[in-house]
C-alpha cells in the first residue's frame, strides 16, 4: 500500500471524500485542509501563503500566482504511506511535477449542473464563487474527464453518495 493521489477539479468533491475516509479510518489528507498547498507567484517562486482572501483573487492576481505543492511534501508523504494506505485528496497546478510518485490516482468527475450548485453552495471555501473564477472551472471541466484519462488517471462519478463514491475509490485502489 501506498499513496493515492484524489484529483478532480474544483467542486468535484474531493473534501467531501477525505472526510469520509478519515471517518473510516483512512490517513487523508487535503491539500486546502491541511494546508499542504498555498500560492505561488509564478514568476519569482515566493510562496505567497494558502489563505488569500477572494477580494484579492482577481483575474489577474490569478495568472500571476498558482496553487502548487512542493515535490517534498509529496516526497515525505510517499515515504509515510509505506505499508499503508495513504490518501492525498486535493488538486494543485504543478501535480504532473510528482504523479509518478502516486500508486494510484484517481480523479473525480461531475456534471456542469452538479458543479455550479457545490461551489455557489459551499461554505467551506469560497473557490468559484466569484463570477471570474466559477468561469474558470466550467471552462476547465469541459475537458478535465479527457485530460485526467489521458494522464491515466482512474475517474470515479461524484455525483452520487459519498458513501458510494469512496467505497469505489477503496475498490480501484486495492486497499
């Protein structure tokens, strides 16, 4: 057992999911929860930090930053799933930098529909509630099912149950 890598875009479900696994008994972490992810300015490196108020998430803040996590994170991560199962559930810009280091990726698919209602819904994040950045992620879903198979990635429906979703990423990953 290893670790296992929980993808899918913003919305799909993926806080949700580490939630229930932990009840389970999993180890999972999220890459928002936990604060293993935060932003980076794009062109110096500067971890700029994980909570950066919506006001200041401009379009253009936005192509000057991204959310990423650092190759050792992932690294020490994999190192403390030996022998175990691990889950990381989160999604970041640069995570084709460490998806070999996964023993399983799975990513989490949702219709437009289903996205609009979580992320104008939510109350644990305000990702996608602004109008520039819930464009963003529609645009981004029209093709995230494709990209994600193409890099190989197993994909899980996530608009049913919780319950019945994690017990399909339990199935994939052989735990």
């Amino acid at each position: 057992m290893t670790l296992i890598y929980v993808t899918g875009i913003s919305g799909a479900g993926k806080s949700t999911v580490r939630n229930e696994l932990i009840r389970r008994g999993y180890e999972a972490y999220g890459t928002d929860e936990d604060s293993i992810a935060a932003f980076y300015h794009n062109e110096t490196g500067a971890r700029i930090g994980n909570d950066v108020a919506s006001d200041i998430r401009t379009e253009q803040w936005r192509k000057e930053h991204s959310w990423k996590v650092p190759r050792k994170v992932i690294e020490d991560l994999n190192d403390v799933a030996r022998g175990k199962p691990v889950f990381l559930c989160g999604v970041v810009s640069n995570d084709a930098d460490f998806w070999e280091l996964f023993a399983h990726v799975i990513a989490l698919t949702v219709d437009e529909g289903t996205l609009i209602r979580r992320l104008r819904g939510r109350t644990n994040n305000d990702f996608g509630k602004s109008d520039h950045e819930l464009r963003d992620v529609l645009a981004w879903q029209k093709n995230a099912d494709d990209d994600y198979k193409r890099l190989g990635a197993e994909l899980i429906d996530s608009t049913r149950p919780v319950a019945e979703v994690v017990d399909d990423i339990i199935a994939v990953s052989g735990v």
